[in-house]
C-alpha cells in the first residue's frame, strides 16, 4: 500500500534535493562578497521605499477566506462527481440545494462589492 | 519495525517538532511558514491511514488555502503586533496545569475504548474509498444532513468575512 505513495515520496525528496542542489553549487562554487548595496531588496532596480513589511489591504484576506470556501465546495464536489452516475437523480438534486445555497453567499459577495479591486 | 511504524515515528516527530517552532519562533511569518509543515506532516499521517483523499484535501484545503490566509493574516495586523514582545504571560502556569489536566482527562476517558489498544481493521484491497465517501456525502440514511448544513455553514462564514471586510470603509 505504501509502495502506492513512492513516487510522490520520491517528487518531495527529488525537488528538494534540487533545491539544496542548486543553491549550495552557487554558494560553493561563486565567490560571495556582500554589500549593503547587494543585501538590499531588489526592486527593479529602483530603492526599495518604505519597509517590505507593511500592512497589507484587508482586499487580500478577502480573496483569500472567498478562496477556501470555494474551494471547500469544490473538495465536495469530487467524491460526489465520482459517484455521480449511481446517485441517479436524488443525487444531482442535492447537489443542487447545495450548489443554490453558496451561491446566496456569492450573489451577496457580489453585491457586496467583494470581487472588486478598487 | 515495519516500514509503516519508522514513517509514522518520523513523521510524529515532524509534526511535534515544527508545531513546537509555530508557538516559539518569535517571527509570525515564519510561524506560519512552520505550520505548513505541521500540516503537511498530518497529510503524511492520513496518507499512512489508507485515506488518500484525505491527504489530498489536507494539502489543497489546509497548505494551499488556510496556511495562506495565516499569512495574509499576519499582513494585515499592525507592525507592533509582531516580533516584539514576551511569547509568555503570568497566566503560563495556569495554563499549562489546564492543559495537562485536559490532557490527562482526554487521555483517561479514552484509555476505557476498544480501539484506544486495538488496531483498526485493514481496509480491504480494491475497495474504493472515495466512491464509498460520495455515496454516503448524498444517501439519504447516511451523511445528507450533514452535507447540506455544511453548505449553510459555508455560507455563514461567507456572509461574515464580506460582512466584516467590506463595512470597515464606510
């Protein structure tokens, strides 16, 4: 059974492996000399202004909290689909109530305003 | 030790210790950062416990959605609110007698299962788990309740999130 996961074990420790790779072939064989120019964040090659820790519009946590319950919905859907079939009728009726309840939520989010960027 | 016992241990201890660097690092980011390898540590466990689809929605749903939205999250709070400061108050020992206690408690009740010292039956081969889980997401003798409540839940916490992000601009 877990012979059934080797190959994403072995995707994980190959990426990471290439990761490591990578880098440490750059640090071993390059020569570092570091600058306070060099440290600085790049920016296009502009200065950076202001500190790369500011606060973030609250548009961002939005989009993100709207993400997860679609994709909630959508991690419904699968087992659902894959049965699709079988459940005959009953079963896309259901889907149905469900599907017509989250889209209240997106009609108000709608509305709402919450799927522009101003 | 078979195979499955040395992937369990290490994954444990993945587990214990990046959720030990969530609640110590003193930096939120990189907090968050270590969470996703708690998490991804758990998908570890559901994949070892035959649940496939579980695993996967542990990583789309938890790293690829919530430990987002953690980030984001730390965004948004003012600077003052991170890096800075003690990680304890002086109510640490109060707390942490609560959560042994709770521990103990949780771990006493559960001691008198059955399966608390008896491994779980295997799930036999070729069984198709996932077929098993849509049909009983949508028979009306097993989970469809539960499915379309979870459906008003989705919605509350829609409502909510656009509730609270939109009207702080007025």
């Amino acid at each position: 059974m877990l012979l059934e996961y080797a190959a994403i074990a072995l995707f994980i420790i190959v990426a990471t492996a290439i990761g490591f790779i990578a880098i440490g072939l750059g640090n071993f064989f390059g020569p570092r000399s570091s600058t306070e120019i060099k440290a600085m964040p790049y920016e296009s090659g502009m200065d950076p202004i202001g500190p790369g820790t500011r606060r973030l519009p609250v548009r961002f946590y939005l989009i993100a909290v709207l993400f997860i319950l679609f994709d909630i919905e959508v991690v419904f859907f699968l087992p659902w689909a894959i049965v699709f079939r079988q459940l005959g009728w009953f079963g896309l009726v259901e889907m149905f109530i469900f599907i017509i309840i989250l889209l209240v939520g997106y009609f108000y989010a709608w509305k709402k305003g919450a799927l522009e960027w101003e | 030790m078979t195979p499955d016992q040395i992937i369990f241990l290490l994954c444990a201890a993945l587990i214990v210790g990046s959720a030990l660097m969530v609640v110590t690092t003193k930096n939120l980011v990189h907090a968050a950062l270590w969470l996703v390898a708690t998490l991804f540590g758990v998908a570890i466990l559901y994949g070892l416990l035959q649940a496939g689809f579980l695993a996967l929605v542990q990583v789309v749903v938890y790293i690829g959605a919530i430990a987002v939205l953690f980030i984001f999250a730390v965004m948004l709070t003012r600077r003052e609110m991170r890096d800075k400061g003690t990680q304890v108050n002086h109510n640490w020992g109060i707390s942490a007698l609560l959560a042994l206690l709770t521990f103990g408690g949780l771990a006493f009740i559960l001691s008198s299962w059955v399966g608390f010292s008896s491994t779980a039956k295997a799930i036999p081969a070729g069984t198709d788990t996932l077929m098993m889980l849509g049909k009983a997401l949508v028979s009306p003798d097993a989970y469809v309740l539960p499915f379309e409540v979870a459906s008003i839940l989705l919605l509350a916490a829609l409502v909510g999130a656009v509730y609270i992000a939109t009207s702080s601009k007025e």
